[in-house]
C-alpha cells in the first residue's frame, strides 16, 4: 500500500536509466525496445519486450533485462521490517468503544454477567492457542508448555484470556486502550504471585508500543478485539511488525453475514440482553475471505479457520464448520528466509551473478563496470 507509486516511478526511471546507458556505448544498429507495464491491481511489473537485431552484444543485453526483471519483479508491497512503520500518530482505538467498555470494567471478573460468554471461550480459544504454537516447538516443559514464548495480548480487558496464557508458562504483556480495564486485570492478578511475575499490564494502544516492540512476540493475540478497531489494516499491520518471523497470530471475531446481525445484534444485544446494547456495530465485522486477505498482504500466512457456535442456554461454546457466526483465525508471519529481498540487495545479488557468469567474457565485463 505505502510507496507502491513512488516504487513504480523509481523502477521506470532504472529502465530508462539501463536503456540509455546501453545504447550510448554500442556502435552497431542494435534495436531493443523494452517496456514494463505497472497493473495497480495485480501491483506488479510486466516486462514486454520486442524483438531486437543480433548483434555482438545480444548476451550482454539480454543478461542486463534479466537482472532489471529479476529486480522488479523482487519489489513486492508487503509491510517487512525494512518498510516505513506505521505512524504511530493515527490510531485504531475507536473512541466511543472506549466509552462503552470503560463503564463495564468493573464487571470482567463476574463469571454470571455479561463477560459470562467470554469466560466460557476460554475452553476454546486457550487450547486453539496453546496447540498450534506447540507444533513450533520440539518440546515443552510438563504443566508449563508455553514456557519461554512471549506472547502480547491486545485488547486484554480485565485479562480474562491474559491469565490462562501465563498460568501455562508464556511471558504475557496484556494491553488495552482503557485505563480502567487494566486496573482490573492487575488487581484480579495479584491474588496470584506466580501470574504477578508471568504477567505484565499497559494501559496504552498496539500502536503506542509498536517501535520499542518491534519482531518481540512468539504470539499475539487478537480475541473479540477487530471488530471494535476502526482501522482494521492498520492494526493487523501493527501486529504483524511486533510478531518475530515466524510468529503467529490468533484471532476470534465475528463473521459479516446477515445471521450475525440477526444473532449477535438484533437477538444478543437487543432481545436476550446477552451483551450490552451498543456493544457491537454490524459494519465493523468482517469475513474470514476478507480477513484472510488483509492477513496475506502483511505477510502472514493463514494455517487454520474454524467456526465457533455458543449456545445460550448452555452457556457453552463448541467448534462448528460453520463460520457465518464466530470463528477463529491461525496466521503464521513469513520467517526471515521467505521475506521478499530489497531492491538494492536484489540488485547486488544480481549483479556479483553475473560478474562470475562473464568474467570470460571482457566486453561484457567492461561493460558491467561502467
């Protein structure tokens, strides 16, 4: 998304710049007419090239479009540690969500009350987190398997998922934009000596910590937190640059379909008084496809989607196919080996390439040197 233009008109002036540079130094009718086509919707470079008149120099220039290409094609619009970072004077803390959670603070820690639905998740979402990172490691220490992992939990509240994660040996850092929510959390932590040292509570937003947070975390988790943001790029983005490679990132949210204005707005909220009115907004939810996609273009790879249906009556939750309601999202963010390599060491790379291809070659050496 950032410098996507600005890439593109540096990468038409390096063709130009090659071109020029090639023709000036031939003294033979040498016809070479090459053109990249940039697609704003694939963002990409397509090069086009028509047919060019043999000469003594056809390898040489056949080797300088390759190592152009080869370059371009190698500038990709992700968000990698080398990208600009987002700006930390924006924010996707909504407001009036502020507002709404800061008069229920109190009441995070009543396993009957209207956080009753979110104690509940808890016998899923804290496996779903706890055995997909155990497939990242070799083995893990008996009754504290997530020993030695740092995980960040954005949108902590009260701290209802904060202490599950540390009880099971993870380092935890819980956040949340509401003053109130975290004083809470540290409260209801402080009756356990062993949370007090695991446990660690910010009242601030993902972005006031992103730059001395940077590739930290083993996890970051996301639980009923992106359909209050209100930029939801932006924070995907955020957790993705304070995620190591290899990281992972876990997300519960709500689906975008017309069940879930009916179940989660019109039934949860309005009739049953399951949760508060207000508490939810229809255009803020989002779908696993367009979730997926956003998570993809940060770089992060999706491993797993599933459905989760609660049952108000029961008050329990269960895995589900279905994902028209709730669900939850495993990504996994690309390790260092996968990245995409900068313009200028993609260059470089190519370049000492073929220095070693031709250096039985003088004239297109000498080439090269200018």
């Amino acid at each position: 998304m950032w410098g996507g233009r600005k890439l593109s008109c540096s990468g038409n002036r390096f063709l130009g710049a090659i071109r020029s540079r090639c023709w000036g130094t031939q003294t033979e009718g040498i016809r070479l007419i090459t053109s990249a086509v940039y697609s704003e919707n694939q963002r990409s470079w397509t090069p086009q090239t028509k047919p060019w008149i043999f000469s003594d120099y056809r390898i040489m220039w056949f080797k300088f479009y390759r190592m152009t290409s080869a370059c371009l094609n190698r500038i990709k619009i992700h968000r990698y540690p080398w990208t600009r970072l987002y700006s930390t004077s924006r924010t996707t803390v909504d407001s009036s969500e502020v507002k709404t959670f800061l008069a229920l603070a109190h009441k995070w820690w009543d396993e009957q009350g209207i956080y009753a639905p979110l104690h509940s998740m808890n016998d899923l979402r804290v496996p779903f987190i706890r055995d997909n990172l155990l497939k990242t490691v070799a083995d893990h220490q008996p009754g504290k398997p997530l020993s030695g992992m740092k995980i960040l939990d954005v949108g902590c509240g009260g701290g209802l998922l904060t202490e599950p994660l540390g009880r099971l040996g993870a380092s935890v850092i819980g956040i949340d934009p509401v003053d109130e929510n975290i004083k809470t959390a540290q409260h209801h932590k402080s009756f356990d000596p062993v949370l007090d040292k695991r446990i660690e509570y910010r009242a601030c937003s993902l972005e006031e910590i992103l730059e001395e947070m940077i590739e930290t975390f083993d996890a970051v988790v996301a639980s009923e937190v992106v359909e209050h943001v209100i930029d939801l790029e932006a924070f995907i983005q955020c957790c993705c640059q304070v995620l190591k490679p290899g990281g992972s990132l876990f997300i519960t949210t709500i689906n975008k379909t017309q069940l879930s204005y009916a179940l989660g707005i019109v039934f949860a909220e309005e009739i049953a008084g399951i949760v508060p009115k207000g508490t939810h907004t229809w255009e803020k939810f989002v779908s696993p496809e367009k979730l997926e996609s956003i998570l993809e273009s940060n770089g992060l790879s999706v491993q797993s989607v599933a459905g989760m249906l609660y049952n108000p009556l029961s008050g329990y939750w269960h895995w589900t196919e279905n994902t028209s309601l709730n669900y939850a999202a495993h990504a996994v963010k690309s390790g260092v080996q996968d990245q995409p390599v900068p313009a200028e060491f993609a260059f470089k790379e190519e370049t000492e390439e073929l220095r070693g291809q031709d250096s039985t070659t003088p004239g297109a050496q000498e080439e090269l040197k200018k």
